[in-house]
C-alpha cells in the first residue's frame, strides 16, 4: 500500500475528527427523539442539555484525529489496538473534564472512535462495508490494559445476558449495516426530508437493539417499550407520516414515563451519519 505524504495524512486525520464531531452534534440535535437530549430538552436526563452535549462532542475532535494520525494506513494488530484504546480512554478523560465529570459520549467514543480507526486504516475511504469489516477486526482484539471494572452497561450486559456495545462493534456494526443505513437511505428515496429520515433510521436501530442505556435505567419493561413502540412508528410509514408521528410522540411519553433513554441507539446513530458522509462519493458510483 502507497503511503501518503505526511502533510496529506493530518489533512485526511483532521477532516474524519471534524467529520465525525459533527455527526455526533447532528445526532444530538435531532429532534424529538424518545427519551434522549435533543433541540426541546433533556429528555429523561438530569444531568445532561444539549449544550453539555455539543461540548462534549467538540472535546473529543483532538482524540477522534490522533486516533485517525495513529491508525492510517497500519493493519489491524495488538499494537494498533493498544493505540487505540489508550487514546480512547485519554479521550474519554478530556469528555469528562469538559463536562464536570458528566458521562455525555463515553459509547460514542468507542463506536465512532473505532470507525475513525478503520476509515484511517483504509487511507481515508472507502465503503460502508470494508469500513466496519475492519472496525471489527480491531475490536476483537485485546487491549490488556483496559480497565478492569463493569460500566453501567457491561453490568447490563451481564445480568440480563444480552450483547452490547463491544459485541456490536466485533460483529462490524449490524444494526447500522442492515438496519440504519439502509433506513436512512431509504426514508430519502421516499422523499423524506434529513430529519425524518434520520428519526427513522433511528427507529430502526431502535426496533431491535438490546440497548443497556435502556437496560440499566428501565430493564426489561423498557427495551419491550422502545423496540415496540419504534416498530410502531416504521409500520405508521416513518416519522414523515402524521400516524408514525403520533406514534413517534406515544414513544417519547413512555420512554420518559420510564426514566429510559436509548443511549446505545444514539450511539450507533452517530455511527450512521458518519458512515453514511464517507461512503457518499461511493453512492453514485
């Protein structure tokens, strides 16, 4: 593989961490999505605004470009890995100054940061597919120094025996791959303006997602409401349809009547939009 000048490389490391920042501010503005911070409000979040959360997405514009400067062109093995979560969780540490300790994107980072990975390690495109294949390839591998302790979801995980973020990741994104992108593209080709679109790409990820998000603030009752009620909202013909935005609203009321917000599927719709940027120039090819 041709390596690229140096000076090509920061460009190409700067456009994904630009890229991949605002994918995560467009998620977060999104609106109305159920139970998450968006344009109205906090959804079911105390401690959390859509202020917070656009700082936290520009916090970690430095980490998602040294992950991209670190990962380009290098294939996937233990010492790239241990790069990468390093950085991640040097990120991770910079979030959360920014936000006075408040955990905004801690799933966010290592989705996208991942993506951003393995875009760099394709040289800076390529399509949707080759980008999560190798995601994945790095994701199974192990960092030995990760931390040892469960997150709120890992604990999810655990006690109701159902994949989560890691897994996601290692079997190269599915609920992005066979689920979002081809929602969002989609809901487009029907006519639907960004928005919609993207609310429906949401609830496709939504329809089948066994968010810990969900999990640990709502258990079981919760991930029954959010999958039900988004299959609700796609049967109704998307969010674009006054039916599907009754019952888009009906979810929003009782995700927030449960203290449950979809966390893990903001997550992967952030993933989603940045796929989606990369992969353009493919699309009509």
């Amino acid at each position: 593989m041709k390596l690229l000048p140096r000076i090509q490389v920061e460009g190409g490391a700067e456009w994904l961490a630009r890229t991949a920042t605002q994918c995560l501010i467009d998620e977060a503005r999104l609106s109305p999505k159920p139970g998450l911070v968006d344009s109205r409000g906090n959804g079911a979040h105390l401690d959390l605004s859509l202020a917070l959360m656009e700082r936290s997405a520009r916090s970690l514009t430095p980490t998602f470009q040294a992950l991209a400067q670190q990962s380009w062109q290098r294939p996937a093995d233990i010492s790239l890995r241990q790069t990468v979560g390093r950085l991640g969780r040097e990120g991770e540490r910079q979030m959360m100054l920014a936000t006075d300790g408040v955990n905004t994107h801690r799933g966010a980072i290592w989705a996208l940061g991942l993506l951003v990975s393995a875009v760099a390690m394709l040289g800076g495109a390529g399509r949707a597919d080759a980008i999560t294949r190798t995601a994945a390839e790095l994701a199974i591998l192990p960092d030995s120094a990760a931390p040892k302790t469960f997150s709120k979801g890992l604990r999810a995980t655990h006690r109701y025996r159902v994949p989560g973020a890691r897994e996601e990741a290692q079997q190269a994104f599915p609920h992005v791959m066979q689920h979002a992108l081809p929602q969002l593209r989609q809901s487009r080709l029907n006519g639907s303006n960004e928005t919609h679109a993207r609310l429906d790409a949401l609830m496709a990820i939504m329809t089948s997602l066994t968010d810990t998000c969900v999990l640990s603030r709502a258990g079981m009752e919760g991930l029954e409401t959010m999958q039900l009620g988004a299959r609700a909202v796609l049967q109704a013909g998307g969010s674009a349809q006054p039916e599907g935005q009754r019952a888009l609203a009906e979810l929003d009321r009782r995700m927030l009547a449960l203290n449950a917000s979809p966390g893990g599927a903001a997550d992967l719709l952030a993933a989603t939009l940045f796929l989606d940027r990369i992969e353009t120039p493919y699309i009509a090819n």
